[in-house]
C-alpha cells in the first residue's frame, strides 16, 4: 500500500512535469532567464535537469496532499496497529478495520 | 502474513502470491505463441527499434539528421530546423498523433497497445531474451520455484546482465537524440561523459529495465491513461478480440477423436492455452476487459490448438459486438469499417496534414522581430527631424548564410541608419540590429506612426536567386 501510494504520487507528477518542462522551455531560454537579477550561470542541459526536478518536485507535492486529503474518515480513524500486533486484551484484537472510537 | 491474500477480483491466491510493486500480483509467465499476429507483432518490434536505435547515426547537411539540440534550441529533422518559435509545429504533430490514436482505436481498438507501443515492444524484446536463456513458461515456472543454486544463479544473473546491457544501449541512444550522438559515444569510450549525459542514460536505461524487466503489464493496468480513457473511442461496430461463446460453449477437455459434437460440446477443449499465452493473465473467454492491450497473442495460441485439434481457427479471433450478435459475415464487418464516424475521423485527420504539410513547405526560413528601444528617443522638442532607435531580431532559420539588407518606408523623407549593410547572418542563427531611423516632423501626421520595415536576404552562395523578403510593421513615435 505505501508502495502503491508512492506511484500514485509520482508518477502522475512524472507526466505534468515532463509537459511543463516542455512547455516552459520552449517559451523561455535558461540563459536568459534572470535568477535574482543575474543570469543562471549553468550550463543549458544542467539548468534544464534542475528544472524538471523542479517541477517534478511541485507536481508531487500537489499529488501527494491529493492523496493526504483523499483518505476517508475511516482510514483515518483506522487502529494503525494491525490486528495480531494489539494488546491482549484489546476487544478489538480480531476486528481488521477496527477504528478507535 | 496470517490471512490468505484476496486479488481485486475477490477471488483467493494462494499463498506464494507476492506483494509486487503495485497490488498483490501474481507474476504471470507469459507463454510463447506463434502466428499470424506475433509475426506482425515482431515486425513492428523490428520496424520501430530499426527506427529508434538507427535514426541518430544517420547524417544529413554534416550533421546529425535527427537531432534535438537542447543545448543550441533548435530541432533538426532531415532538411528542417525547428526553433522554439516552431512550437505550433510540435502541437499539431501532437494533434496529429492524438486523432490517430483515436482513428485507429475506432477502427480496431488497441492496436498500438498491441503492436507499436514501446512499452509492448521492449516487453516483447526482454521476454524473447528471457526465453532464449531461461526456456519457456513451463521451465521459468519450475526455476523459480527451484532454490537458488549456482545454475539458477547463472541464469538468472545471465539474464540480467542481458537485460541490463540492452536498457542502458536504449538510455544511450534516448540521450542521442539529444546531444550529438557521435560525440556522446567518444565521450562513453574515453569514459567522459557530462554528468548531467550519465545520469540520464542511466536513469532513461533503468526506467527501460524496470517496465520491460520488472512491471510489464501493470505498466499498462495501472500507470498508462490511454489504457484507462481508450474504452470511450469504442463503438459497437469496433474489431475487438473476442471469444465466440456461441461456437465455444460448453467448454470441455475430450480426445482428438471424440465426435464432441455428439457428446453436446462445444469448440473449446479447455486448455488454457489462452490465458497461458496472455500477457496481462486475463481470460478472453470471460469477455473483453480492460485491461486486454489486444496483443492477439490468445488468438494465435488458440488457433494453434484448433489446428492441432482438426477444428476451423477463429474461436478467437477480432470481431466487432455487433457482429457477434447479429451474426455478421466476414464481408460485413469490413464495410462496417468505413462507418461515418471513422470516415468523419479519416477527413479531419487528412484535413489537418494537409494544412500543416502546406504551412510547413511555405514557411519563409527568415524571421525579423522590431522591438522600439524607448529609452533612446531624442528629446529636442523643436528639433526638425524625429529620431527612433529600434532592434530588429533577424533569425535565419535555414542553414544557409544570407546577406541582408535592411530598409525603412512609410513615412515622406524617412531615412535609416545601420551599420554598413549587407550584414552578413550565419546559418540557423539570428543577429541583433540596432537601427535609428530619423523623419522631419513636417511629415509625421500622428504622434504615432505607422512605418514598416523590409528585410531582404539574399543567398550569397546562389547570387542569381532572388532574395527572401520579410515586411514587419513598426511604430515612429514623436517624443
Ligand atoms: S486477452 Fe488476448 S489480446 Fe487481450 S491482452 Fe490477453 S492475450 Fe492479448
Ligand atoms: S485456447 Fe482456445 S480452445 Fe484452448 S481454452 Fe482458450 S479458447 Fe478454449
């Protein structure tokens, strides 16, 4: 499930910042974008690599509260514990979707 | 785990299923079929992949025929260039390739799931090689469920270093395209690539193994959105792969000999030999799914054991849901090809190549941009003439050297002013010009006025050929 999360996360983020990337640099040239008032010094292929992991960055940000905010109030009320893993004694032991009202 | 694991469908696997990289996945082994539609099959993997790995070393003008230059901005496809200014070209290359997509799923489907996408292909390719070292399904199966020993070690680690080779030869040849690939190769031989080149190889090499290797079909059940958008460009005229239920039904194992017909079965002798051969483990014969990517490959298996079993092919096979209620001849179904909605779909299609291929071929290689310089107008109010100082951009776009010259009207008594004229603007490249242009205010009607530049480059290497005429307007503004 984390695993499966993960992909969710990044690989819809992976396509959005592939198209801004494309988007952004075809209207704007790295050497004669202004960084705080002077000019990226790096070379155009590193300014382009930061840029995309730039926008990968943002768009799995995006992505990742997507996921965050998704979740259902019983997966958020959910015992994290799983079931063999509570106390003795917990009334719950063998409810798998035990939640902790 | 203590509980039995439960797939999507409800149904319980046993415990050796595994927790892969997306859900519990059984891993599936795919069996090996041969027909009609693997031949076709291959032919696309051979086309695509003569394509992809070659286009980069061919040479064109004494350069690289198909090269992005990120590094310089432009693009180079045989004789054109594209610059960034270009980009309506790329949107409708996308266009273009987007009503294709929706053309062909129409007409038949997934067929570039099938046959031409790359994640089909590189599969297709890493299975073959996963075949030719580990055997067919039967004997991967029993391998892997052997411990390890030092031959399943040497299999396994032969495999993967095959694997490995090919994926990083594909991540070379991505970064290829866009940087010189003859200099990128001397630099892997000398072992010295531009860090950012490395990575890139090996990130574009590792994607390539861990999808064709590793994720296969749950690239295209999970992460691909034209496998999950593509059921809407269906109709019921369009050629699926379908199970004939009506010929097939009721299934039932029974020798070569059997008059089945008599024992009240049906074509299908229930051996599996569909699902075997399935990429994505499903089973045609419970109806079309989403996740079928129409690869065929059950029909090919099917028809091998239809021929084995004496009985006509075509239990499976590419038909349309009409056709299968209502019977449809073979006749039929091809003239329901050419429905309105796919003749609406072939016309747009044509219609946008044709304009794009004509805009293409009359575009003028030579662009000129007029930017007034505001902060250099003279200020002497009663002066008699009026001053203006502009920057034309001149971008040569062809890879030939031009000459131009530059010239003002519009206005009585204009001038211009420039440095000694013809300027010479090398090939795919652009230069800026600083012009001051001077009227006598006796003429100027306006405050503003409207006055227009001509750019005419000429070929010096062809002097005879008339030049190439850019007219951009411009405004001359009275202080
Ligand atoms: S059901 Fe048939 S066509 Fe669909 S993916 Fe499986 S083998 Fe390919
Ligand atoms: S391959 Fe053909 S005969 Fe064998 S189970 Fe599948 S549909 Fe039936």
């Amino acid at each position: 499930m984390r695993l499966q999360k993960l992909i969710w996360v990044l690989w819809p983020s992976f396509i959005a910042a592939g198209a801004a990337e494309a988007l952004f640099f075809t209207v704007f040239d790295p050497e004669e974008l202004p960084f705080f008032g002077t000019i990226v010094g790096a070379s155009r292929i590193a300014t382009y690599s930061v840029g995309f992991f730039l926008f990968w960055a943002f768009a799995a940000f995006s992505s990742s509260l997507t996921c965050f905010f998704q979740r259902g109030s019983d997966e958020i009320n959910r015992c994290p514990l799983p079931p063999t893993a509570r106390p003795l004694g917990c009334p719950k032991r063998s409810d798998e979707n035990a939640s902790c009202r | 785990m203590d509980t039995p694991v439960k797939s999507n469908n409800g149904a319980t696997l046993p415990e050796t299923a595994e927790q892969t990289l997306y859900e519990v996945r059984k891993k599936i082994y795919p069996r090996a079929v041969r027909g009609k539609f693997a031949a076709w099959r291959w032919t696309f993997v051979l086309l695509t992949q003569l394509v992809f790995y070659g286009a980069p070393w061919l040479s064109w003008n004494d350069r690289q025929a198909v090269l992005f230059d990120l590094v310089s901005r432009k693009f180079y496809i045989f004789g054109l260039v594209f610059w960034p200014q270009d980009i309506v070209y790329l949107t409708v290359l996308l266009i273009i390739c987007a009503y294709s997509l929706f053309l062909f799923t129409a007409v038949a489907g997934r067929l570039w799931c099938g046959f031409a996408c790359p994640q089909t292909v590189y599969t297709e390719v890493f299975m073959w090689i996963e075949r030719r070292i580990e055997g067919d399904r039967p004997a991967r199966m029993k391998l892997d469920r052997q411990p390890l020993s030092p031959r399943k070690f040497g299999l396994k680690a032969a495999k993967h270093g095959v694997w490995i080779a090919l994926a990083l030869w594909t991540g070379f040849t991505f970064v290829g395209y866009f940087t010189p690939i003859h200099v990128l190769w001397r630099e892997v031989m000398t072992l010295h690539t531009g860090s950012w080149e490395t990575f890139w190889v090996l990130f574009y090499g590792f994607a390539t193994y861990g999808n064709a290797g590793w994720m296969r079909e749950q690239v295209c059940k999970y992460m691909c959105p034209y496998a999950r958008f593509q059921s809407v460009m269906f109709d019921p005229d369009t050629l699926i792969i379908t199970y004939d239920p009506d010929r097939g039904e009721p299934r039932g194992s029974r020798g070569r000999s059997v008059d089945y017909k008599a024992k009240g079965l049906g074509d299908c002798v229930d051996c599996g030999i569909c699902v075997q051969a399935c990429p994505t483990g499903l089973d045609i014969r419970n109806g079309l799914q989403y996740e079928c990517i129409g690869c065929a490959a059950c029909i090919d298996g099917c028809n091998q054991v239809m021929d084995k079993m004496g009985y006509p092919q075509g239990l499976i096979r590419y038909s349309t849901e009409k056709a299968m209620q209502g019977h449809y001849s073979a006749e039929r179904i091809v003239k329901r090809v050419f429905r309105p909605r796919v003749l609406v779909y072939t016309a747009i299609l044509w219609l946008i190549i044709v304009v794009s291929a004509v805009t293409l071929y009359e575009r003028v290689p030579l662009k000129v941009d007029v930017i007034r310089d505001r902060g250099n107008v003279m200020h002497g109010s009663d002066d008699p003439e009026v001053q203006n100082v502009y920057r034309l951009q001149i971008m040569n776009t062809q890879e030939v050297a031009r000459d131009v010259r530059i010239s003002v009207a519009g206005v009585d008594g204009i001038k211009l002013e420039a440095e000694a004229q013809p300027i010479r603007v090398p090939a795919t490249s652009s230069r800026v010009v600083a012009v001051r242009v001077e009227a006598p205010r006796a003429s100027l009607k306006d405050r503003s006025n409207r006055i227009h530049f001509t750019v005419e480059a000429a070929d010096p290497s062809h002097p005879g050929t008339a030049p190439l005429t850019v007219v951009e307007k411009a405004a001359l503004v009275i202080p």
